[in-house]
C-alpha cells in the first residue's frame, strides 16, 4: 500500500488550506455560486439537490483499515451516519454543511486522503482491479502504474481545465475487472514473452449520452514510455477537444468526429515528439513505488482448509457465501472476499459508521489492514487465510453484512438517481431495492446464476447501464418516470454496449421487465454455465424483445 511521503503530505495540506480560504470567501459573499463552483469542483465538492456533497478519493480502490474508520468517524460526525461507495472506486457523503468541509478535509489530510481532482474537467481518480495484487489470474499488479498516474496527474499544470473530465482505469489481470473499455483512457499491463512489461492501451472510451467503447491505440507501449504517451493522449485531445458543446467534449466524440487513424496519427506525432525526456519512467522509480505494494507476509499453508470445510459442511449461508462472496487467492490457502453492500431492501453502495468501523476491525484482525473498494459499490478483504472465513463471515453475519450475492441478480450497480443527484430524472434506488427482494430466495438466484444487473437514473450513465447484461434507464416523459430496458451489454473482456429492448416501463413493472428478461434468458440457455451474453449473442435480441413487448401489452 502506498504511503505519503513528506511531499505528498505538505502537498495536501497546503491544498486543505486554500480551500478552506476559499469557502470562507464564498460564505462571505466575497464569491459568488459561479465562481465558487470551479473551486468546489477541483475539490469534490457537488452541489446536490438537497445539500452539498463531498466526493472524496480513494485511489485505485485501496485503503487502510485507519482510513477506513477515519471515513465512518467522518459519517458520524459530519454526515448522517453513512458513506456512499461509488462506481469509481471512491465515497460520497451526502450531508455535509459547507462550512464544515474545509475541517473534514483537514481529518482526511491526517490519515493521506483527500478530494482533490474527484470532479472537475481534469484527470479524476485513477481506478483499477478490486482484486489487484492478490488475483489468482493476476500478470502484473497495475497498482504501482495507478500511483504513478496519480502523482503525475494531481494538479497538472497543463490539464486542469479539460474540455471534459477524464477517466484513466488500469488493470493488469487475465481479466478485465477495471472497465477499461468505457475509459477515456484504459490500460491494461502486459508482460511479453521475452519479460518485458508494457501495456495494451485503449483510448475514447466512454458512456452517457454517447456510448462509445475505446479503439486500441497501442497494442504494447513499453513501460518506460508510459507517462509520455499518455500525456501525448491528453495534449492532442486538450487541443482539439470541443469545447463549445459540453455533450459532445469528451475524447470520445474526437475519435468519433476526427477518425480512428488521425487521432492515432495526432498521438504518435506528439510522442515522437516528447518521449525520452523528463516523461520517461526510470526503471529503479518504479521498483521504488513497487515495493509499497509487495504482497503481505503470507504464511504457507494447505490449499484445502479443514476449518474452512467443516464449517461449509455444517452451515449452507456460510457455504452459500463462500460460492458467491470469495475469490481464489495467488497465494495457496489464501482468498479475496467479497462484502457485498447490498443487502435486501438496502441502497446499493451504502454503509454505516459502524460497519465500516467492522470492517476496519476485520481487516486489521484477518487481512493486513486492507481494504478495497470494488467499482461495483462493494468492500474487499484482499488477502485473508481460508481457514479465516468462518469467523470473519460470523462477524459480518451478526453485522447484517454477510448478504451472499457477489454477481448475482442482487449485486446491482445502482447510482443514486434522483433521491440525490440534481442531474438524475428518475430513481435508481427503489428500483434497485425491488429487484434485490424479487431475486433474494437463495434457490432462485442459483438457478440464475452469475448476471450483471446495471442501473442509471439518467443518460448520464452513472449507473453503466450501457454494459450491463440487463442495462436499466431512468427517464422522464412529461413528468412521469419510465425505464427503459438494454440487454446484452458487458464491460469485461468481451466489452459491448446492450441494445434497446423494447418499450420503457413504469416504476412498478421495472422487476416485472427485468424477471422476463432473465426467464427469457434461462429457456433459451444451452447449460447453466452459459452466461447471458453468450446466450445473447447466439440467439439476438428478437425474443427478448418479443418477451418485453407482450409484458408491456
């Protein structure tokens, strides 16, 4: 795990104080909501429909378990006694007063967080693998090139003022659990035959309005070039990025408008022109940054648990949980456990003080103080002992956090709609909790099996509707909400954007459309194992359409 040096720390501190100066100056009247509102912004600070919001960054998805529990003392103290997990990997506090942020940034400096570049047109919080460093199908942990890109891209001088706002996901795994696909900018770390690291790179990835999945604009970029193409990716789009219709800014609709091979073209050019300077990535600097994410000191142990074995044999919900919440390890007689923040009935993403505090305590006792957060609003204990499990799933149990549904019809991905956001025209989180009741019966889920269920209250897509197996819009007609249905989007490996299913849905018949569109799916599987979008993609959209149009009738 990464930790500040003297830099890092003097770096956020100043940044706290010149907010604070700032608020202060708004408070006054000294500022107006227009000129405060870029201020805010770069510091993560939203203006939401009911009260300011505080989005604050957790990079590439990792924490300490003193972080962890500095976010619930902040829930407590400052907010209404929950956090957010969000999409991309970081927390959102609903409630804050303004006036109190400059001191809760302040707490956060204390513990090496902070909200800097988490909104605003500029380079936002680099994502990456939940699982990184501990995955079994892991080729490079892509957590030291993560941090790289954070220290390069805070503050940068050249890109703080974007056209839009830019996201960069990372993942070094066989597969692809990072979204790099629907990025500005995605990488994915590969090693080549000879042993030499670099990376795949995609570019103009992006969905909302304008889905777009990213074109590959280098099949291998050594390591060492690794800065300097990607600020070449950001100068050629700063330059010629749009900056006179908000809706189309982004990099995506540049390679749409421009062309594949002249973006491309654009990119190369400048590399040529900068590589080989102060860009280049010395060699002994990464293994310097590699080393603050070396595996923990796990001890040897058999890759059968008899504790673990026993327990499973003795209680289905912990045998349930261990096949749905607990991924295999690279270490033997090691795993990644999932908690999922989905209970029945429960808001996608949320967590209380005091759980948080749980997990904090779990980490510390049986996984190294770590904890990730997965872009699928999820917690992850990355390296825990198999003989471990029962006793950290008895504790979450007692917790209310032992919901064994890890990428089931219940693990949706859900943004907050319109119960928050100012933008959303729908609600996301009552449609979320309806599925989550309809599909909580433990047989009914395995019959399902693995789906990825995706919810958005806008076009916005915050919810990545667009790549979910069975995508969800919110949308508004004359001040009535509808939901329209996609089918047959993925965001992984076999990235693809779902297509329009059919006529939208009122409210009470979204959990409707969504269990025709599954059972439309298990008549037309040829095994279990067959997952939605194989099944989509050899039969076509006609009976799913077919299936929604006679439930809408």
């Amino acid at each position: 795990m990464y930790v500040y040096d003297d830099f890092d720390r003097r770096f956020v501190a100043a940044r706290v104080e010149q907010f604070r100066d700032q608020v202060a100056r708004r408070l006054s009247g000294e500022l107006t909501e227009e000129q405060f509102r870029p201020l805010r912004l770069m510091n993560g600070v939203y203006l939401q429909l009911h009260s300011y919001m505080l989005r604050v960054a957790i990079p590439y998805g990792t924490l300490s378990s003193t972080q962890l529990r500095r976010l619930a003392r902040i829930a407590r103290t400052h907010d209404r006694g929950y956090g957010h997990f969000t999409t991309r990997q970081n927390i959102q506090f609903n409630w804050p007063s303004l006036e109190k942020i400059p001191g809760i940034l302040a707490e956060l400096a204390e513990v090496e967080m902070h909200a800097i570049q988490t909104s605003g047109n500029c380079i936002r919080s680099i994502t990456s693998d939940h699982f990184a460093g501990a995955s079994a199908d892991e080729v490079v942990d892509p957590r030291p090139y993560a941090e790289i890109l954070r220290q390069w891209s805070s503050v940068h001088p050249e890109f703080g003022f974007l056209p839009r706002k830019f996201k960069i996901a990372i993942t070094g795994a066989v597969q692809d659990r990072a979204a790099i696909r629907v990025h500005d900018v995605g990488l994915r770390v590969v090693r080549r035959d000879d042993g030499e690291i670099g990376f795949t790179v995609f570019v103009g990835g992006g969905l909302g309005r304008s889905p777009f999945l990213a074109w590959e604009l280098r099949n291998f970029l050594p390591e060492k070039d690794l800065l300097a193409y990607v600020e070449a990716i950001l100068r050629v789009y700063n330059l010629y990025g749009r900056r006179d219709n908000k809706y189309k800014a982004r990099i995506k609709i540049l390679m749409h408008e421009a062309g594949f091979e002249t973006v491309r073209d654009e990119v190369e050019a400048e590399f040529a022109r900068i590589r080989g300077r102060a860009l280049e990535l010395p060699a002994a600097d990464v293994a310097r940054i590699a080393r603050r994410f070396a595996l923990p000191a796990l001890a040897g142990r058999p890759a059968v648990s008899v504790v673990e074995a026993a327990a499973a044999a003795a209680d289905p919900a912990f045998a349930r949980f261990v096949a749905t919440n607990v991924t295999p390890h690279k270490v033997t007689g090691h795993a990644s456990l999932t908690i999922s923040l989905k209970p029945v009935g429960g808001v996608p993403g949320d967590a209380t003080a005091d759980q948080m505090d749980l997990v904090a305590d779990l980490a510390e006792r049986h996984a190294f103080g770590e904890i990730r957060v997965g872009h699928r609003q999820n917690l992850i204990l990355p390296h825990v002992a198999r003989d471990d499990l029962p006793a950290i799933h008895a504790a979450l149990a007692a917790a209310g956090l032992a919901t064994a549904n890890a990428g089931l019809a219940g693990d949706t991905i859900t943004c907050p709609g319109l119960d928050f956001c100012a933008l959303a025209n729908a609600r996301s989180i009552p449609v979320a909790k309806k599925i989550s009741h309809r599909f909580a019966d433990p047989a009914r889920a395995d019959e399902i099996g693995p789906i990825d269920i995706k919810i958005s209250g806008c076009i916005n897509a915050c919810g990545h509707h667009h790549v979910g197996a069975i995508g969800i819009l919110g949308v508004d007609r004359k001040g009535e909400e509808f939901y329209q249905i996609t089918v047959g989007g993925s965001a992984g490996d076999d990235a693809r954007l779902g297509d329009i299913a059919g006529p939208g849905f009122r409210p009470h018949r979204v959990t409707d459309a969504v269990e025709t569109v599954i059972d439309t799916w298990l008549d037309h599987r040829v095994a279990p194992s067959e997952s939605f979008v194989d099944t989509y993609r050899r039969v076509g959209l006609a009976p799913f359409r077919e299936a929604l149009a006679a439930l809408a009738r």
